[in-house]
C-alpha cells in the first residue's frame, strides 16, 4: 500500500517537472525566435545607398557608387509592372478601356492606395495613371492578378522579363514594392529598366509625364518633385520604404542628350532630389547661361478646404514666375517650405495626426520627423493649449503636392515658406 501510494507521488513529481521543463523550453524557443526576429528587421531596415548615371544613347556611365549593390527597390517596382502592362496593350491582349476586376486582396494593401472598393472594376487606363502619380499598392495588386492570374505568378513573370532585359541581379516578389526580403534589384538594373521601358514603348512612356491624375473626382498628384522643377525632365518613378529609404529613377532629355539617374537609399525626399540634380547638372553639357532649374509653378489651392484648429492666415500665392534660375545661385530660391496640419488640445492626438497624414503620403513624409509644439491662444479671454504640428524642410513643390493629397483625404494642411516658421 505504501509503495503503492509513493509511486503514484513520484509518478505525480516527474509528470508535474516534465509539463513545467516543457512551458521552460517553449519559452526560450519563444524568447530566442523574438531575439532573431528583432535582429534580421535591424538588418532588414537599414536602407542602403546607391546611386548610377548613365547616358542612353552613348551607352556611358558616368558615374557608379555601389551600382551593384542589392537593394529594396520599393516603388520601383512598379516601372517593371508598368512595362508588363505596356508589353501586353503592345500585343494587344487588352487595351485602355479593358477592366480589371478589383479583388478583396487588392483592397486590404497598404498605403499609398486608391481605396478600391471589392468587386469593383479599374479600367487600364486608369490603373496606369494611378500607378504613376499615385503609386497605388491596390491597384499593383489588381495588375498582377490580371494579368498574372495571381500576384506570385505576375512576379514570376516579372523576373523572367527582367533578366530578358539584362537585370541580373533583380528579382521580384510582387506588383508593389512592399516590402519583402527576396524583393531586390539594384541602381544598374533599375536605369536598364528605365532606358528599355522607354525605347520599347516610347509612346506609352510619355504617361510618365502626367503630373496629376483625377479619379472618383479626387486630385492625385505625382509624386516624382523634378517633373516641373529641373529642365527636361520626362519621367520616371519614385519608391520609399523604411528598408529602402528614398529611392528614385529620372530620365532628362537636353539638347538630344538624355541622361538616366538613380538614387537609392536617400534619407529624406528633398535630399534625395538635390542630390540627384547635382548629379545630373555634373555630367550635363551645358553653357553657363543655359537655365538648369526653374522655379516651380505654385499649385493651383482648391476652392474650399477643410476647416483648421488654429487661427486663419491669409496666404498670398506668389505670381507665376517662368524665371530660370542657374544651380549654382540656388540661395536666392526659397525652396525651404513646411506644411501644417492643425493645432490639438493634446499631445497624443497631435501624434494621431502625424502618423495619418504619414499614412496617407508615405513616399513623401514617411521618414520625416513632425515637429510638434506647444503653443497658446486666447478664446474669450481663456487661455488655451494647443499642439501644433508642422513637417518641416520641404521644398515648395513638395510641400504643396503633399497638403493637396492630404486635403483630398479631408485632413487639414496650408503650405508655408520657413520664414512664417515662427509664426
């Protein structure tokens, strides 16, 4: 009986130590996947920097820094799905007026989006305008579920056309450009697609052109800020994920030379921009009096806007100018803009409103800091507090191309030069 009783406590023990040993041991497996996760998105999120320019008709680069080098391509992977569209209205298996079915996969992506509704239709045309200027991730998706029958199939068809083309080192994973690990190309590859997608569909290139897009009755702006800001710029496409940073592919046409420029990895858009002009102006042939940058043409502001949580300013646009000015004079152009979205009774909807106006123009304000501060006004002798929130140094197209996005999803925004700053 006691034997009996002192096997069922031992049997007891041991069962009691194996459930508690196994809860330990799925903890550190639990702990350790945690750890490595943390670790490859550190090494995920580091964006790196390459840039490549190359004159298409000479065939000569002019400059390579880690031209070579893989990257997160983001948006710019949509020039590759834009050239399959072009390659299949070419072979005339559909055309301009041919309507993609919108499927519930394409409207769950992220933004920057369209807001397609499931079960609604896109024609071609369309879809090719808003992956221009909007850069729609839904309607990426509703391309490559078209025209591949599913996004893994369309991607894969992506590759094979790829390395047709000559790029080696890229491979894709979707329509888009959001992120994923296998999704790479690099800056020689993305100007080979630049100058290919051009020389085999010139006419349907010029779309790159378009600097605005009206959908649904709402105004979507492109986001590539050198079309109408640096002579003789056609085209192509920007892309921005945190992995990647600030990417962008130009092509500008002078005096029958056309350069391609790409930039990955910029930290901000307008850094990104400058740098890629002072690349391009470097390997221009150009006389000294020849203009290189004119100043951008103000954005028409829309007829009414929504209501704010400050105190009106009047803003005078400035008269349309089609003075050019020489880069090397740049400081007399105020191209140091910031935009402001509102004042809140808190910090935290300050924050909220931040992070949604970065959700809705993420290749513009993703990576941008908004500068939050404290201020006061008087309401009926009361004093109050307010946050205000500001993104700051924008260049003047910019800052008006993002309040214009950001007014037609009803948020808040005027546009201001950096010597209202302080106001």
């Amino acid at each position: 009986m006691f034997k009996n009783f002192i096997y069922k406590v031992s049997v007891h023990f041991f069962l009691l130590f194996q459930k508690y040993s196994l809860l330990y041991f799925k903890k550190i497996i639990f702990f350790s996947i945690c750890f490595l996760t943390i670790l490859n998105f550190t090494k995920y999120a580091n964006a790196k920097y390459a840039s490549f320019i190359i004159n298409e008709n000479t065939k000569r680069i002019y400059h390579n820094t880690n031209g070579d080098t893989r990257n997160y391509p983001a948006s710019l992977t949509k020039i590759m799905t834009l050239y399959m569209i072009f390659d299949a209205l070419k072979s005339k298996k559909i055309s301009m007026n041919t309507n993609f079915k919108v499927s519930k996969r394409a409207t769950n992506q992220p933004p920057s989006k369209l807001k397609l509704t499931y079960g609604s239709k896109i024609t071609v045309k369309n879809a090719i305008l808003a992956l221009i200027t909007k850069s729609a991730n839904d309607v990426a998706t509703v391309v490559a579920e078209n025209l591949g029958k599913s996004e893994r199939n369309f991607a894969r068809m992506m590759t094979r056309k790829a390395r047709k083309l000559g790029m080696d080192r890229t491979t894709f994973k979707n329509a888009s450009g959001l992120p994923n690990r296998g999704q790479l190309s690099t800056a020689r590859d993305m100007a080979t697609l630049g100058i290919a997608i051009r020389k085999n569909h010139p006419n349907l290139f010029k779309l790159f052109k378009t600097k605005s897009f009206i959908y649904k009755g709402i105004k979507y702006t492109n986001h590539n800020n050198l079309l109408g800001s640096y002579s003789g710029t056609d085209g192509i496409k920007t892309g921005y994920t945190n992995a990647s940073g600030f990417n962008l592919v130009a092509s500008v046409e002078r005096n029958g030379q056309r350069i391609i420029g790409v930039v990955f990895g910029g930290k901000k858009a307008r850094s990104r921009d400058r740098h890629m002009i002072k690349l391009l102006n470097k390997y221009f042939k150009t006389s000294p009096s020849k203009p290189l940058v004119r100043l951008a043409k103000p954005s028409e502001l829309p007829k009414s806007r929504p209501k704010i949580n400050i105190a009106k300013k009047n803003i005078k646009n400035p008269k349309n100018s089609s003075k050019f000015v020489n880069l090397s004079k740049t400081t007399n152009v105020n191209d140091d803009w910031f935009i402001q979205i509102g004042a809140f009774k808190n910090r935290l909807n300050a924050h909220k409103a931040a992070r949604h106006a970065r959700n809705i123009v993420p290749e513009q304000l993703g990576n941008l800091p908004a500068s939050l501060t404290k201020i006061t006004r008087t309401n009926n002798n009361n004093l109050l507090y307010l946050w205000r929130v500001r993104f700051v140094e924008l260049a003047e197209n910019q800052a008006r191309s993002v309040c214009a996005e950001l007014w037609t999803s009803g948020l808040s925004c005027i546009p201001l030069p950096s010597t209202n700053n302080n106001s």
